[in-house]
C-alpha cells in the first residue's frame, strides 16, 4: 500500500534550524533523476515546481508531493529537499516539489495560510495531470509550516486521491484537530526538545486521530 511504502522511506533529524534528511539511498541503481523545472498558475501567479520523475518504462507512478516549511527554499533546505525527491524518484514514484512563495519571497511564510492552501491545492491539480502520474494515489510529505498545510490540505480533499501523510513537525490548529478523523493514515514525527514547533502539537494530532480511530504512527526523535 503506498502509505506502508511512503512510512518506510520517511526518517528525520532535526538540530535547531538545519533539517537532515535521510532515506532510503539509490543503492547503487543506475537511475539517480534529475529534476524538471516548470511553472502552474495559481491565484493568476506562476510558482515554481520541479518534478522528479521514476524510471522511465515504469507505467503509471504513484505521486509525492514534498512542502516545504517557512524556511522556503533557500540553501541548505534546497539541496536536501532535492536529495529526498531523487532518492523517492529512484523507487519509482513521480515526486514534486513546487514553491508555494511566490518568487521564493520568505516574507510570504507570514501570509495567511489559506492562501497557501490555494496554492498548494493547484500545485497538487499540476502534479497530478502529468504524464504518467497516478492521480488516483498521492501522498504529502510537509516539513514543518508546510507540515500543518499538508494535513490542511489532506483534510480539504473530497476525491479521496491522497493516501496517506507524513507531517514533520508541523503546527496544528483547531480546526486540522477538529478535522482529523478527515485524514488519510499520517505518519507524524518530531523532535521532542523542538524550540520552534511545540511538540504538544504533534500531540494533539496524535489524541485526535487515535479519537477518529484514523490508522496513524507518532514517533518522537
């Protein structure tokens, strides 16, 4: 199931402001993606995505879609959040990584989160009309701002296409709380001396979704 395989790719570590990332290497396969650059439309803005494509040949791939946090893509969270999508590629997933800021402004973290829900929703429609994509099986994996808009945007879905979640360390509100049993089965992880994100958010997902009886893991660094 692609939660079960998403959950088994999805490690993390986290020292104060730097993310490190591993998963689950190349493992010496000949294929190792390189990224496509592009543009979608939201909100009439144009945003950056890059897609990672699987192994060509491999018919349909199921998709991922990483968010990033408020941090943005600025170096060093760029090349780790490429490294993450390569190595998710090379297993044979189609996987975006698209900028919900626009022209990667990190003022824009501070907007109000629904419009980056707005974005996002149409970087997913993007991703999802690919080529080869899967649009019948998707999973999010948010790193902490884009932790909180991943569950936001799981829960706003009605077509049933996402999955499953991975949430690193991402704030949780009422009304994502409120909602869970909305949820897909969500992987959650967090570091517990986190200075940025409370780990009583992470929590609270975790009492919610056990209440809604939602399949769901919780494990703290």
């Amino acid at each position: 199931m692609l939660q079960r395989q998403i959950f088994r790719l999805a490690r993390f570590q986290r020292s104060r402001f730097i993310i490190a990332i591993t998963a689950i290497a190349c493992l010496g396969a000949s294929f190792c993606p390189a990224s496509v650059a592009d543009q979608f439309m939201s909100q009439s803005k144009k945003y950056d995505i890059e897609t990672f494509p699987p192994p060509t040949g491999a018919g349909k791939a199921k998709v991922v879609m990483i968010v990033h946090g408020s941090f943005g893509l600025a170096p060093p969270f760029h090349a780790q959040f490429q490294d993450l999508a390569k190595k998710l590629a090379a297993q044979g997933y189609m996987v975006f990584l698209p900028s919900y800021f626009f022209g990667g402004n990190l003022k824009e973290a501070t907007l109000d989160p629904s419009t980056h829900l707005k974005t996002l929703t149409d970087a997913l429609d993007y991703a999802i009309t690919r080529p080869g994509a899967d649009d019948q099986h998707v999973a999010l994996i948010g790193f902490s701002l884009g932790g909180g808009l991943s569950l936001a945007l799981a829960e706003s879905s009605t077509t049933g296409h996402i999955q499953a979640v991975v949430d690193f360390y991402g704030p949780t509100t009422p009304d994502i709380l409120k909602n869970a049993g909305k949820l897909p089965p969500t992987l959650i992880l967090h570091n517990k001396p986190d200075g940025i994100v409370p780990i009583s958010n992470s929590q609270d997902l975790d009492a919610a979704l056990g209440k809604s009886l939602i399949s769901h893991r919780f494990k703290i660094q």
